[in-house]
C-alpha cells in the first residue's frame, strides 16, 4: 500500500471496505482499462440485436 501513498497509521482507521475502494480506483487509474471515454450506453435498438 505504500506504493498508493497510504502509511501504516492510516491504514488502521480505514475499514477493509475503503482500504479495497481506494486500491481499486488506483488499480484503475494505471491500466489502460480504466478508460472508459469510448463506451456509451446502450439503446434499446442495441438490446434488440442482441
């Protein structure tokens, strides 16, 4: 976690819950998969062709 920026201290006032959230959007952050710009939402003619 030190490499997310979190210390020790910190850690012991975080739920696990929150400790996974941050972990995650950080995760996120450095792939390439976190980018979400090229999706839209899909349409009920998309549901249809499916």
């Amino acid at each position: 976690m030190k490499e997310i920026g979190f210390s020790i201290s910190e850690l012991e006032t975080m739920s696990v819950g929150q400790a996974l959230d941050s972990l995650e959007e950080y995760v996120e952050s450095k792939s390439d998969n976190g980018k979400r710009g090229n999706t839209r939402r899909a349409s009920q003619a998309d549901f249809d062709a499916f």
